[in-house]
C-alpha cells in the first residue's frame, strides 16, 4: 500500500491534577511511500506537526512552523505556544466579553485574551489529550470529550477530528462533534504555513544600527475568494458588520503578493473571510503559493503571523527562530462570535445534531 502510518513517542507530560500520573504523547506520521509527501501530528493537541512536501525536483521541504520537543508545545519553556498546528475548540477564534445568551440564561466563559474569550479558553482543545485510533494507512482519528463547565461551556460535546492523506498530496481535515445539551461548536485547525520552508520563517537585517523588519512570505500568493469580510475593532473583535471587500485591501480575489501586502500594510490580516459559495473556480476557496484549500465552512481567517514575536524569542524545529509576518494561517471556520450575533450562520447545536465539516488541503509542486 502506498500510504503508511508510523508511530513515535514524543515525550511524557503529567497535570497539575494527577502530578503522579505520567500521559504519554504520540506522534503519528501518514506518509506517501510513492513521493514522501507526509503529514506528522501528535495526539496533544491533536496538533499537526510536521508537513513534508516534496517539490519538483523530489527535494523534501517541512512547510509548516512547530517544535521540536513536547516541553515546547507545553509552554513549559521560556516561550508561549501560539497554537502552532493545534485543533482550536469547542469555539475558534474570539467571544466579546466572554458570553452569550442560551435559552435566555448568559453563559459566561473563561477570559484569556484580555477581557474576550478566545480559541476555547485557557485550556481549549489545543492544550488537551485526545485518544488516537489508526483507521488505515493513511487516516488517524483523535477523539476527546470535552465535559461540561469546561472553560465555562455548557453541557459536554464528544469530538472527532481525523487526519487522512491521500496519492495526489491532499490532506483532509474532517471534524465530527455531538453534544448532550445544547452548546456553540466551531473547531478548525491553527496551522501557520511558510511554503518555502518553516526555516524561512526568520529574518534579522542590521543596518547603521537599526533593525528593519521584511516579511519572509516572499513567493507567496494568495487568491482567496470572498465577496464579503467581518470588520473588528481595535481588540479583534467582530463588530457585527458583514462589509463588501471591494475597494479593501481585504478585496483578495485576484492574486496579490503576500509580502507586498504587508509591506504596504504592516498591520497585517487577521480577520474573517465570507466565502463565496457560488461562482468559485472548480470549487477553490483559497490559493496561496502551491496550496489550495477546500471546505465547505463558511468562513476563513486570513492571519499573518502578527503576533509572533519580532525578536530571537520563539525557537522552533531544528534551532529556528520564528518571527512576525513570517507565516501565515488559514483557519476554515464558523464566523467569529457567531454566539452573540443573530444574523450570522449558527454555530449553536442541540442534542441529536451532529456537528460534521471537512477541509481539504491540495500540495501541488
């Protein structure tokens, strides 16, 4: 068979909660034995670690920024995990305030983004121990049970998120989730991606004295087809609005240089797109150097890597230090804060429903 799976450890954690009791983690890579394409992710998390592609010269290039060591997906070391290759639930992206209404009662959730609630709280799905089941060669599924009152969501939801890989160098991403009471449930996946390499992912030029900061996106461009975004404001938090992109630097429908964009905008993009669900080029939502993306979410976040840190203070794989603007994520989704605003695609789900998405991500070389 042309599609394998292979199993290795990667280190040992305990929780404040049971000190005494070692978790093992897991990595778990899904090769293409016919190029070495491979996908590895680990059951911490369920977080994607690496991305081997080869391109057209058969050359192996990991295009996906990560860690080394669990100690760094942890957090434990000297800097944070910015979600890199996590599973974000039960909600991605920000709550205003932390709250919503349900069946007329305000349910109040964790703040861990200032005075917001964001990406499932101070221990979303990113920071929890999913069980993983090998399914085929090709195709990991890693399961946990977020039970209710955690990080202040009602209820308990059993989610599946399951990785596959298949001959052409697709990905999917296929997300399952049902709940016992009614609750909101938006999950994606929060890869930062550098198509030249994870290594490229660093800049550093001296010059008379002054630091001068380039993008290291360079040869990325990106065709992402939205009629339509969902404006923040100065917290990143959605206003409610639904705005034509025409006219916007938000206007990506035609190609445009990621490294230029930020380059004329140093501010970046970290906002939802409204995807077209109609007049889409062979069912394309999303082209960025080599990758295209598929999903059947209505929404993605364009986000440019602006938090990363614009100093030598974020180590990745193989010794690399990571910087801002130096990668970029592209998170298929709900629309943020969908909670809290009536006219947005519901992302609330009661018993007996079932919470079922896929996105799919194409390599081609």
């Amino acid at each position: 068979m042309p599609l394998v799976t292979t199993t290795t450890p990667f280190g040992i954690y305990t929780t404040p909660a049971n000190p005494t009791v070692p978790i093992p983690v897991t990595k778990y890579t899904l090769t293409n034995t016919i190029n070495s394409f491979s996908i590895s992710i680990i059951d911490y998390g369920a977080a994607l670690t690496n991305l081997i592609v080869p391109d057209a010269l058969g050359q192996l290039t990991d295009v996906v920024l990560g860690f080394d060591t669990l100690e760094d997906y942890l957090g434990i070391t000297s800097f944070e995990n910015p979600y890199f290759g996590a599973s974000i639930g039960r909600t991605s992206n920000r709550v205003r305030a932390g709250r919503f209404i349900m069946d007329g009662q305000q349910v109040q959730l964790s703040l861990n983004d200032g005075q917001n609630h964001l990406h499932g709280g101070f221990a979303g799905f990113d920071k929890r121990q999913f069980k993983a089941s090998i399914i085929s060669g090709g195709k990991v599924a890693f399961s946990y049970i977020s039970t209710g009152g955690e990080e202040g969501y009602p209820n308990s939801v059993m989610a599946t998120i399951t990785y596959s890989i298949n001959e052409e160098n697709e990905i999917i991403l296929e997300y399952l989730a049902m709940c016992d009471g009614p609750t909101p449930i938006s999950l994606t996946n929060h890869t930062y991606f550098n198509l030249t390499g994870h290594a490229s992912a660093t800049y550093l030029n001296i010059c008379a004295h002054r630091k001068t900061t380039a993008s290291k996106l360079e040869s990325h461009m990106i065709t992402l087809y939205a009629n339509e975004y969902t404006p923040v404001d100065e917290n990143l938090i959605i206003t409610g609005d639904v705005t034509p992109v025409q006219g916007t630097k938000f206007d990506l429908r035609t190609p445009k240089d990621i490294n230029e964009l930020i380059t004329n905008d140093p501010s970046g993009y970290d906002h939802n797109f409204c995807l077209n669900r109609e007049g889409v080029p062979d069912g394309e939502l999303v082209l960025a150097a080599s990758l295209e993306i598929r999903t059947d979410q209505p929404g993605l976040q364009f986000y440019t890597g602006n938090f990363l840190p614009e100093t030598a203070l974020l180590r990745g794989k193989e010794s690399t230090y990571y910087y801002k603007n130096g990668a970029f994520c592209a998170e298929t989704q709900a629309w943020p804060d969908a909670v809290n605003h009536n006219h947005f695609p519901n992302v609330l789900r009661s018993p007996g429903t079932v919470y079922k998405t896929i996105s799919v991500y194409s390599f081609i070389y």
